[in-house]
C-alpha cells in the first residue's frame, strides 16, 4: 500500500471518506425516525414552537448526530490506522480541532448545533408553518439527520486520517 502515487492515495482517501460519510448518513437517517417516533409518535401534529416544538428538537438532535458522526468514525480511522489497513494523510485546515477524540467530537458537535440550529430555524421559519403533520416531521427530521452527518462526518475523518499513534 505504500507504493501508492499521490494521486491514487487521494483517491483512497476520498473514497473512504465518501463511503464511511454514506454509511454514517444511514445511521443518522435511521436513528432519527427512531427518535421522531418516540419523542412526536403519539402526536397527530407537531409545533414549531415551544418545549415539544421542532426548532427546540434540533437541539438534542444535532448534538447527539454531529457527535457520533465524528466521534465513532474516528476511533474505526485510528484502529484501522494503527493496523495498517489505511495509509494517513494530513488535513492542515482542520488541525485547530482537538486531539482528543472526545473533545474533537464535542466540539464539532456544538459548532454544528449552533450552525444547525441557525439554519434550521430559519427554513422552518421561510416555510412558515406553525404545525407540522407527523408524517412532514418524519420526513425533515431524517433529512436533517442525514445532513448534520452529511458535514460532520468528513470533517471528522478527514482530521482522524492524520491521527497516526494517537491513543486518546
């Protein structure tokens, strides 16, 4: 593996990122049906407003999503790193983000919530829909979880490929 060319390691590398993004988009996308159904399941109707409302929702969610979507790819990265199954790359841009897998991931995740809830607000607010029929919130809740992953998960991983001999 480490007669690769430049070119072919960019390769491996993006298509690494790509398929450990896609699967990560699966996960979230899956995860957040669950968790519609268990926090707006019994409800015919959800608010945009207020503490059962959408916009307090993308909270937890966006927490949760961006966290996992950065903190699990990256110990899978390290393991697979330190076993020689994946070559490292650095990622210069994204050295700022800590070292500590969980600090990495609570930090991307909290970016992501502020922007994420930012975002999020404002498309509900565009749309100007006070409630949403259960099956609308289904359908946004598990876009939206596929996007956090969708821009988390790379991040994560393009910074884990460069985490060689890290154990934290």
């Amino acid at each position: 593996m480490s007669s690769l060319s430049d070119a072919e390691l960019a390769t491996q590398h993006q298509r690494y990122i790509a398929t450990e993004t896609l699967v990560g988009m699966v996960i979230s996308g899956v995860l957040s049906v669950f968790f519609v159904w268990l926090i707006f399941g019994s409800l015919e109707s959800v608010a945009l407003w207020g503490p059962k409302g959408l916009v307090v929702d993308f909270i937890p969610q966006t927490l949760a999503i961006g966290f996992m979507a950065v903190l699990v790819p990256t110990l899978l990265t390290r393991k697979r790193l330190k076993a020689g199954k994946i070559l490292p790359r650095k990622a210069p841009l994204l050295q700022w983000l800590p070292n500590n897998v969980f600090l990495r991931a609570l930090t991307m995740a909290v970016i992501a919530t502020v922007l994420g809830g930012i975002i999020g607000t404002l498309a509900l607010q565009a749309i100007n829909a006070s409630d949403w029929a259960l099956d609308h919130v289904y359908i946004m809740k598990t876009v939206y979880g596929c996007l956090v992953a969708t821009v988390c998960a790379p991040i994560g991983l393009a910074v884990a490929l460069g985490d060689v001999q890290k154990d934290d």
